[in-house]
C-alpha cells in the first residue's frame, strides 16, 4: 500500500515539474493510449475485432468502435471527433472538399472487399435475382414475390437508413440513382435488416455478407448481372474476380499518413493477422486481390 502511495506521489510531482498547460500530459506508460473509431456499421464487427486483438497485443491502448452508418462517421471524421473513420464507401467531392476547408487531409486506406448480400427468408423458394429485377424491386416496381417466382405475398422491402454507405452504394449501382421504394422499411443496422428477415418470410434486405453467412432462417440470393448471365453467390473468389455485381472496397480514413499508435493500428490490420480476421468476420481480405 505505501509503494502505491509512493507511485501516486511522484506522478503528481512529474506533472508539477513539467508544469500546467497544453503540454502537460501523463507518461503513455501511465494512461492508456486511445483511439477512437465510427462509421460504417458494415464494418462495425470488423473493427471491433481487430480491436480487441490489437488491445491484447498493445494492453497500453484503449480503442472505442462504434457504427452507426457512413455518413456518421464521415461527419465525425470532419468534425474530428474520431481518429479513424470506418467507411464502405468513398468520401464525396463535397465531403473531401469539407475536410479541406478544414486543414484535414483526408488519406483512405482499403482494409478489405465485401460482397454486398441480398437475402431472404430461408422458406422463400426464390433462388435468383437479375440486377433489373433488384432494382424493381427497391425501387418498388415490383411488389409480389409471386412475380419472380415466389409465394402470391406482398415484397417487404427493408433497408438501411440514409446515413448508410450501403444504402448510397445500392441506390448508385442498382437503383442507377432511383428513389427507394415509399414503403421500404428503414432500419438501424444491418443487424436489425438480419433478424426481421430470419422472422419475416416475405422479406428482403442487403448488407455485408457477414451479417448473413450461416445464420438461421436467412438465405443469400445469388445475383446475375441480367439475362443469359449466371446467378452467383458472394464467395470470395467470385469477388475477387468480378463475377459477383454488387462488390466495393471497405475503407479506412486518416488525417494524413497515420502515424503513431493510430499508424501502427492499421498496420495489424493490414498485416497477415488481421487479414485473417478479415477472413474469419466473413469478408475478402485484400491479400487475395494481389
């Protein structure tokens, strides 16, 4: 107890030679170093997973992943209110152009592929979509399964909300910039889009493919590019090749070239440990792109 006492004591007595101000701060082996993550809620179990591998490595750093879609971790990025950003899309012109009247360079490093999944209720006998006929769908031209080879029940549409960079990727390249469909359900994450489905028979929703691989009551769609094309599944290897038509990069956003403990992070997750995480979470680790 005296030699806690005595460590307590001389800590305070560092802080009051260095003196107050900005430059005051504890040593990192007294306070634990810290970053903080948001965004894409694609990569949300990703990012958590690699945190608490790197912090079992590094017990020194404390690392914060929070989801929320995108377009909120973008907003925090600018804002900086997050050192990493976690995003399944691209900055805009307009968001880059924001983080430059900031002083903020906005640096995107690609950690990994996912093949953005459709799925369904397993009971549903559908076992393939063309690009054309998803976008009925979404769009709300299509609105009975009976149409596409189903049950004579009404399509119950779900998706992300607008903050979701799945939600901009499916409208740019499916939708080809349509509106969604007025009766889309909206929903939080990609986790409520996975649960109403595996309880909802006349469903479908989209998301990381992670969110669908092995869980119950859920089957994944294949995908054809249209007619006279096969239906494939989002396998890595399909991926990877481009046989698969809804892929995109999952990404990582800096302020400049990371550097300290926020450079050292991400190189784990580039290096062959945390692209075996990419693997077991259930997306493409970029390794296999090369």
């Amino acid at each position: 107890m005296n030699g806690d006492r005595f460590r307590t004591i001389s800590a305070l007595a560092l802080v009051l030679i260095v003196g107050a101000g900005p430059a005051c701060r504890r040593p990192s082996a007294v306070a634990p170093r810290s970053i903080t993550v948001k965004g894409s809620d694609t990569m949300v179990i990703l990012g958590q997973t690699w945190a608490e591998a790197y912090m079992k490595k590094h017990p020194d750093v404390s690392i914060s992943v929070q989801g929320g879609g995108s377009g909120t971790g973008i907003a925090a990025f600018i804002t900086r209110r997050c050192d990493i950003c976690q995003s399944s899309r691209k900055m805009s012109g307009k968001e880059v152009q924001q983080c430059k009247d900031r002083n903020i360079v906005s640096r995107a490093t690609v950690l990994a592929m996912d093949g953005i999944s459709i799925a369904v209720h397993r009971s549903n006998p559908v076992d393939s979509l063309t690009l054309n006929q998803l976008q009925d769908v979404y769009t709300g031209k299509l609105r009975n399964w009976k149409r596409l080879g189903g049950k004579d029940a009404q399509i119950v549409i779900l998706s992300r909300e607008s903050t979701s960079g799945t939600y901009l990727y499916l409208q740019e390249l499916v939708l080809k910039k349509e509106r969604y469909a007025a009766t889309a359900l909206l929903l939080p994450s990609t986790k409520a889009i996975q649960q109403e489905i595996s309880s909802n028979p006349n469903a479908v929703g989209y998301g990381g493919v992670a969110y669908f691989k092995g869980k119950k009551n859920v089957k994944i769609i294949p995908i054809s590019k249209g007619k006279g094309s096969p239906a494939v599944e989002p396998t890595d290897g399909n991926v990877i090749s481009g046989r698969y038509p809804i892929a995109r990069p999952l990404f990582l956003y800096t302020a400049g070239k990371p550097k300290g403990v926020i450079g050292d992070y991400i190189r784990f997750c580039l290096s062959p440990e945390g692209q075996k995480i990419v693997s077991q979470v259930g997306y493409v680790p970029i390794g296999k792109l090369r």
